[in-house]
C-alpha cells in the first residue's frame, strides 16, 4: 500500500494494494497494525458507518469538538470531493482545507486526525461513502462549519449543492 502525506501535516492518501483478474478484484481496505505502522495512528477505531447520497449533495462540513473524530473515509460507490478543513487551534494550517477525489475506480482512502471539519459533495449520479471513526457519534456536540464560509473559500465545483436544513445552518469559522 502506498501512503502520501497531503498538504496538512498529519493528513494522509492511502492507495491500497488492489490484485485484478478476470474474475474482478481483491484489496484490503483495513490492517490495524500495518496503519499505525505507516500512519502513526495510535486510536481505537469503535464504529464504521456508510452513507449513500445523490448528485449535487453536500454533506458537512460537520465535526465534534468534545469527542472529535479521526476518520478513514472512502468511497466505495460512486465518486465524491472529499473536504476537510484544519481546526486544531495550535496547527500552522488552522483554516485551511484540502480537496481530495474519491471513488470506486481509484479506491483512495483518507486519513483524517481528530481535530477536522469534514464534508463532501457527490459527483457522480450517486455515490455510497464509508468511513472508520475513532470515536462514537455524539449528536449533542456535532457541529457545522458553513459550507461556503468565504474566509475558509473552499473552491467547490457547484453554487447551489443539495443540502440538509442542518448543513444550512452552519456557522464561519470566526463564529465557531
């Protein structure tokens, strides 16, 4: 498997080793010990949760900040822009985010720390979004950066994504 780090000190691509025949394809897509070899990660994954969604929507740019998360996020149907965005206070990067591409062809997985806003808009006509969590869902202290926060200025492909009535109601980054 080959590890990348991104532009974000800590963020990591993950490009599974994946063995094709005429029969279809084998991959590993989780090996405890071989990602906190290559990746430092020192976390319990507790919970594995999956999404499917249609083109145009936009889901995020949520996290927790109580019980933050770190994620292995892939899409294993479809193709997405997968989003994050640098919340640790103490990080060069605070406020800024990092696009990644997403899909079933290419089979990339993303490893995002505890500590990110994250989100993600689906590019093809549906896509199915699976992720490891390292800490439980706590729906009382999930939070939402606004998807088009000018001071953040990610640069989506799309001006009027399919969004949820939470997702509207994110606040800037200046009000978090």
């Amino acid at each position: 498997m080959k590890v990348t780090e991104s532009g974000i000190k800590g963020v990591y691509t993950i490009e599974p080793d994946v063995y094709k025949d005429d029969r279809g394809f084998f991959m590993e897509t989780f090996h405890i010990e071989r990602y906190r070899k290559l990746l430092g990660i020192n976390l319990e994954f507790v919970q594995d949760n999956i999404s499917r969604s249609s083109k145009n929507v936009l889901r995020g740019m949520h996290f927790q900040r109580n019980y933050p998360q770190g994620k292995i996020v892939k899409a294993s149907r479809g193709e997405i822009l997968d989003i994050i965005v640098d919340l640790r206070k103490d990080s060069s990067t605070y406020g800024t985010w990092e696009s990644f591409k997403l899909s079933e062809q290419n089979k990339l997985q993303v490893w995002i720390p505890p500590g990110f806003a994250h989100g993600f808009l689906v590019m093809s006509d549906s896509a199915d979004f699976e992720y490891k969590c390292t800490e439980y869902y706590h729906p009382e202290d999930e939070h939402c950066l606004i998807w088009n926060d000018p001071e953040v200025a990610i640069d989506w492909p799309i001006n009027n994504p399919i969004l949820s009535e939470k997702d509207k109601k994110g606040l800037s980054l200046k009000d978090l």
